[in-house]
C-alpha cells in the first residue's frame, strides 16, 4: 500500500540524487531554490503549502518517463501539477519536503487538430484557454469551462475530471475525451493516443486515469472531442420563488427552449446582493427582488429563432408560476454581464468576512428536499450565518457555501469548518449524494473518503492503485 | 494469471459441488439435462457451442453473492449470461464443461424510473425493449437501440457497451449509466447505484465493469440515463457517389439539418440489392442508383420544422455535389422502409452464400481512405469476392463484410476467414483503428487482442483483472 512504502526522509534526498534528477531535464529545468518554487508550492487562495527538494520542469514525454523510471527505482514520490488551480490541494506536496513537483507546463504543444473528425490533439501542459481557442480556430467548439481557464491545463482538468458549466449539455472531462498518452510509475509509456468513437477492445483504462489526480501515472497528451459551434446562444436572467419552481422550469426549458440548455445557473437572492454590493459595475438585472435566479443558456445550431422561442417558453413558465420574472439578454455584452453576477458571487463573498465551503451533488429531482434541510440545519448549527448556496442545479452540483454572521468573528466562524462540513455532509449523505462533486478528493477530503465511500469500492480502488503503483509514487496521501 | 489458475476439470466436477451449487438457488432453477440447458450453450447463429455442469439461474443479487463466494472459494469458472445475443462468444462456455453459466434473466425488475432526475434503475435481466418501455411511459426516452432489443438485456448491454445507431448522438452504453450495483468474486457486492450526474469521490470503476464482458464480476443492476423525447423526426435516403461525398453530406447535416444528427448509416448499392432480391416486401427509394447511400435520421425537442431544414439541407448538398438524389419519408411507414433496407442488410447476405465480417472503426475522417484500401486489398486477395461495408459512418465503425464469389464454394471461401480477418484487421492498424468497435472480445478475438493493443495497455488489463479477480473464476478465456 502506498501509504507503508518507505520513502526517503528530507534528510536523505541527498544531493546525488538531486543531481541524478536534474541531470533528466537539465539544470535550467530542475528548480531547487525556494524563490523559484515558490509558484509551485503554493496555490492561489495560499490554503496548501508544501516542500519540495526539486521541481523539474520535463520538456518531452521521454524525459518525464525517464523521471517515472528513476522515481519508481529510488521510491521518490512524484507530485504531477498542471496550472496549479486545484482546490483541494491534490497538486501541492506535503510539508515534509522530500515530494519531487513535476510540472507538465513545458508540455505545451497543440499536436493536431481534425476538424471533420472533431478531435483536437493536445499535451498536457496546454492550457484550458488555447485548446479551447485551437478548437474555435479550427471552426469548432470545445465546451469546457471554468473561471480558471486561462491557467488551468487540459492535463490538470483530466487528472480531476473538471467540470464547470456546460457539463449539463456536454458531460464532465471524462465526456470529452478519446485518447490518451500517459506515462506509468516505473516509466513506460501507454500509448493510448486514440481518435476512436467506438472501441471495444477490452477493458476502459482511459476513464480510470481521468479523475485519478495523478495518483496512477502521468498525463502528457489526450484527445479531445470537438463539437460544432452553436449557431445561436439565448441567455436569459430569471427570478424564481424556490429551486422547486426552478426545477419545472428546467423541465419546460428543456422541451420548449428552442435548443439544448447549456447552462442552468442557481443563484440564491444574498448572493446577487453580495456581488451588487462588492462587484465593481454589477446592476440587477430585474426591477423587482426574488429570493432565487437562474441563469439559462439556451444553444442552437440553427441561426435564428432561438430568441423567439425562449421568450415564449419563458412566457410559458410564467404562466405556469414556474418564473416570476425574466430578461432575456439583447446581446453579448448584457449575456456577460449576467455571467458576471453569477462568477463574481463566490468572490464577493471575500467581502463579507469567513465562508466554509462544501462542493457537493445530488440527484437531481433532491435538490429542492436536500437545499430546505441544509440551510435549516447550518442556520440552527450556527445562529445567524448566512448559507449562500449556488451552482450547477442542472446536474444536481450545488456550491452550499456559508459566509459568517454579520459583525462576528472570523476565527471563531471558520474553526467551525469541519463540524459544519460534517453536518452537511451528513444531509448529503441522505440523500445518496456525494461530497465532492466536481473539485476531487486531494488533500481537502481523503481523511472524509472512508466515511462516505462504500468499503467495497474503497477496496477496489486500493487495490488499483496497488497494481499499478506498487512501489507508491505517485502523489501519495492524495485521494487514498 | 486466469489463464494458469488450476480448475475442476469435468471428472473433478463432484455431485457434491454441484448439488452446493444447485441449493444456492433452488433446485427448480439448477439446470442440469441437456434438454434444459440446450438455449443457453449456444447462440442463435449457431456459431459458438459450450458444455456446462450446470445452468444457475439466480434470483436475487444476494444470490449471485452466494454463487460467486461458493465459485472463488472452489475455484469454479463462472460464465455470466444475459439475452445470449452476443456476436463474439463471451456469453458461451468453453468445450471442456466444466464452467457453469449463470443467467441473469430472473433479475429482471425495472426498480424505479425518475422523469424529472432522468434515470431509470433497471436490473441486469430487463431486456433493453423493456427498459425503452419503461422510459417511454416515463414521456422520457432511452436511446440504445440494437437488433436483438427484443431479447438482448441491459447487462449483456452494459458487459460488452453495447452501440448500435445511436451512438452518433448519444454515445455508446457507457456514455448512458450513471450507476451499477456489481457482485464481485468472492462475493461481495458493489453498490454503486448512484444517481449523481457529477461525483469526483475517486476512480472510475463503473467504466472499468462497462465493457469487460464479465470477466471482472457480475453486474447484477443499472442506473440508466434518460433524455427528452425527441418531438419530431425526419429520416431521408441519400444517394452518394462516394464515403467521402457522404461524410461532407455530414458536416452539411450537422450543421443545418435542422436538429441532432440521431443516425447517419452508410449503405453500398450492393446491399441494397441484396435486400431487394432477398427481403420479403423491400423497395427501392429512388429512381436511379447510386454507389452508395446515407440512411440520415435527425431528431428535434422542437414540434415543427424538421422537415423543412432537412429538405433546404438536401437541396444544398445537392448544390454542392454531396448529394445526387434524396428522398424524406413522408410517413413513419415509409421511415420504417428506409430502416428495413438497413436492418435487412446482415441478413440478406445469408442468400447470398458464405460471409467473412469484420466490425471494425477508424477515425471518422479516415473511413474513406481505409475503404478504398480495403476493399481493393480483399478483391485482389479472393478474385469474385464481394465486400459489403455498412454501418455507422458517422462514428467511423463499419461492418466490413464480405460475400463469397457467385457460384464459388462456400466452404472454401470460409476457410479464409482468418486470413481475409488478418488482411482486412492489417490495414485496421494502419488507419489506427479498432478490430472491435461495437461487438467485444470474447472468445472471437482473444487470439487477435496482443497483436493489436499496446503492451503496456495489455499488461494494465492483465494486471486489474489479477487483482480484482485473483483466483480467476470470472468468465475464464474470454477477451484476456
């Protein structure tokens, strides 16, 4: 098991070592003083902190298998990152310093892109934002995204199997992906560089990497599916009485919307008065109040008359009580400024002191029963905090995060994280959900996994890891 | 390894055993005369052939349990068994009889359908009709359709991802389960019937059972996903002069067609004569012929108006030379006619004397150039023979069948099956391609499987399958 594996202490990632392992990419590439690493030891909200005696920086596939090889042989475990915009600390190493960082940053090339095939070629070290502008110079969408795409990498979003907001029409990651290239601990290469719609070829290893946050190999290219670029999007701002209502809504939006919903927004009332309150030029987009909004993307390959036919679902769902109210976006600049109230509201939550944060799913049809009972018991469990839940109501991935009470204390607020995590994810639990919806397992939530895993599969995923790990190098104490 | 565990052989295999096996289930679900067992030793094509002590058939997941716990510790093969319409044997025991099948026929519950969340929890012996039936009482829709829908059941479907025409909008099966509930050797049970559309809690392992054609473990139930019904469908039957003509008839229909491409099937003018000779009240659609033709199905949530961008669309491509002549069925009667054309296809050639087939893919893109190669390859290999490439251009998966010369000897043009399966199978590789898209492994081509797979992905499946089936109890022989 990985987590009996001897690896060497600090004091033993001797300098002949180092020097092996620099020697494989060059001394320019190999980063051994704290000033350098820095960037890579650290995440943006400064949460995780690690030590590392190096930080090599591959330039091809071979010199990270050569690092895999040397790696398995001498038990140095290995700390795979991409753009280092994860939020449970999966690409950070641990504090004890003899974790080697191997960032895939210099694995950058955009290989090949098909657009009659609708594939896209792509190394890991890409990031989201040039594959999906590779995709749209080809003619061709690639519908990934996230408020971090202009750092995050297609290796980092397969490592996690990234979400995000289009995942209602298009399918996480693990949905855009053909083909893989991945090197193994020990170093040998899976050539798995499939163009593939269909193969039946034996059993499915592409998908048991993706998501596996480096803990079973390396990712350093994959094969992206492209799709066609909608012809048409209707973006329209909705307020609602409940997530109830917003649920018929979605059912209506679906039949009547005049396209595929690409995105099915919840936002709760406090959150669009946080963002008008710290949001640099927010305005509301409705005349009067309501305790909830959606925002709803409707996309069409036709290039006319989506606009039509939202407005007369959305007069449908009015009718029917499922709206209280609506505007449809009259063009791109009031579309993004919808979007904005919807991607400034965890931000602006920093304005209004500590928040604890939960990532967490559940069937979809729950989420109204799961939401009455979550805010309830976070409400009770902490007189006057303030629940602010949010997110991807389509696919049942609700962001349930709680700011603290007005004029409390931070400290105090936030030394309750873990007791309010457990709450929640008690009532998450009850609901057959899970407790990390699109964000992974990491550092944040291994010591949670067994609580909320069945044993069985826990079991299996152990012995997985074994198998293709033996010797536990890559990225111990994550997820397992 | 499975290949070298020790079993029973026949002699070895007790009354004792045996009758512990038979009290598992009831002796009234024990089958162990000839007669009885007769339906499930071999296929409808009469092709594969097993020998068996006894036929299980289990009534309840705790009784799959039981099996596999009695089986890891006797170490007995088990063979799991759904609608027994595979193509490729799996589903059959070898000839040295002492492997017991275990049909999963009475687990057939549909448990619970959920319209508003979109799933559906079937168990594994619900035929697929079944489960479309569940769907569309439901108003909603499960879109995996196959020939056999009849008999075929949802866990063979889920064993061997089963695709079919739909695939080109909806994926293979394992792009339609959101959860399983799994027995594994030794008998502990997986329950991971979850109804999550996103849940990053670890590794992929309902990918990993999907398409392992019971060699992991059973899969005992499914979540399934569920869509909208589409509210209109148009079909057409397109005349091309060429694959490559019709895969930028594609584009063209992906684009305007006035919805989702739902099934873009290629058909040689040879196949079409072959129905029109063979099948009972088949017709030619268009006046003239042509080499080739497109079977074009596009589905829309909207009620009207289908019909119109179709025919602007083949107006269009015909502008453009993509197209030479089309015609829209004006009725589901006439739709069901353009279907039957292809349906009868397979087995119009059994008129038609001896057939070698192949169901293979390659990158969409390719489909033209590996034709050309493909069929000039096996002309010159077999003088007279005549290919017959049909199937799902859209994903890059054709049934690359051929008939024997006219008037030639039948026997003699099959036993250069495998030579003609190696000729067709070598230019597979060349295009990078798959000699299994949609039908498995099985007992067909486990010979075939290291000559065409990457060792380093071998060695991973062999390695998964030591680890999560140790003693190599489930479905020995087949794909590994």
């Amino acid at each position: 098991m990985p987590s009996s594996t001897p690896s060497p202490t600090p004091s033993e990632f001797s300098a002949d070592l180092s020097a092996r392992f620099a020697a494989l990419v060059g001394e320019r590439y190999a980063i051994a003083d704290a000033g350098g690493q820095g960037p890579y030891l650290r995440e943006w909200r400064d949460r995780y902190h690690g030590k590392t005696p190096l930080v090599l920086l591959p330039g091809s596939v071979e010199e990270v298998a050569a690092i895999l090889r040397l790696a398995d042989e001498t038990r140095t475990p290995i700390v795979p990152q991409g753009g280092n915009t994860g939020l449970v600390g999966g690409q950070i190493p641990h504090a004890t310093g003899h974790e080697i960082v191997v960032s895939l940053k210099r694995l950058d090339k955009v290989r090949a892109v098909d657009p009659e095939g609708n594939t896209l070629d792509v190394e890991a070290g890409v990031t989201l934002q040039r594959a999906q502008e590779a995709a749209e110079a080809a003619g061709r969408f690639f519908p990934l995204t996230l408020p971090s795409e202009g750092s995050c990498t297609v290796g980092g979003n397969i490592a996690t199997n990234a979400g995000g907001t289009g995942v209602i029409a298009y399918g996480n990651t693990r949905d855009l992906v053909l083909g893989l290239e991945v090197v193994l601990p020990g170093g040998r290469i899976w050539h798995g560089m499939r163009h593939l719609r269909k193969d039946n070829t034996g059993y499915d290893l592409r998908n048991l990497f993706i998501g596996s946050e480096g803990t079973l190999g390396i990712v350093t290219a994959a094969v992206l599916k492209l799709f066609p670029k909608p012809r048409s999007v209707g973006t329209a701002f909705i307020g609602v009485d409940s997530p109830a209502a917003a649920l018929s809504l979605l059912q209506v939006a679906r039949e009547n919307g005049g396209g595929t919903v690409t995105a099915f927004e919840l936002l709760p009332r406090r959150g669009v008065d946080f963002v008008l309150a710290h949001g640099a030029d927010a305005r509301d987009p409705l005349a009067e109040k309501y305790p909830w909004y959606i925002l709803l993307e409707v996309s069409s390959s036709a290039e006319l008359g989506v606009g039509e036919a939202l407005e007369a679902m959305l007069m449908q769902a009015y009718e029917k009580g499922y709206a209280r109210d609506a505007v449809i976006a009259a063009s791109l600049d009031q579309a993004a400024d919808f979007w904005r109230l919807r991607e400034l509201l965890s931000e602006s939550q920093r304005f209004e002191g500590g928040s604890i944060k939960h990532d967490v799913s559940v069937p979809v049809r729950l989420v109204p029963a799961f939401l009455d009972k979550a805010i309830a018991a976070v409400e009770a469990f902490i007189p006057g905090s303030r629940p602010l839940p949010f997110g991807h109501l389509g696919d049942g991935n609700i962001h349930f995060n709680v700011s603290q009470p007005v004029g409390g204390d931070k400290k105090a607020f936030l030394d309750q994280w873990e007791q309010t995590n457990a709450l929640v994810h008690g009532i998450v639990a009850e609901f057959h959900g899970s407790i990390s919806a699109e964000h992974g397992i990491g550092q944040a939530k291994r010591a949670l996994l067994p609580g909320v895993k069945d044993p069985v599969e826990l079991a299996m995923m152990r012995s997985i890891k074994a198998t293709l790990d033996p010797n536990g190098i890559m990225n111990p104490g994550k997820v397992l």
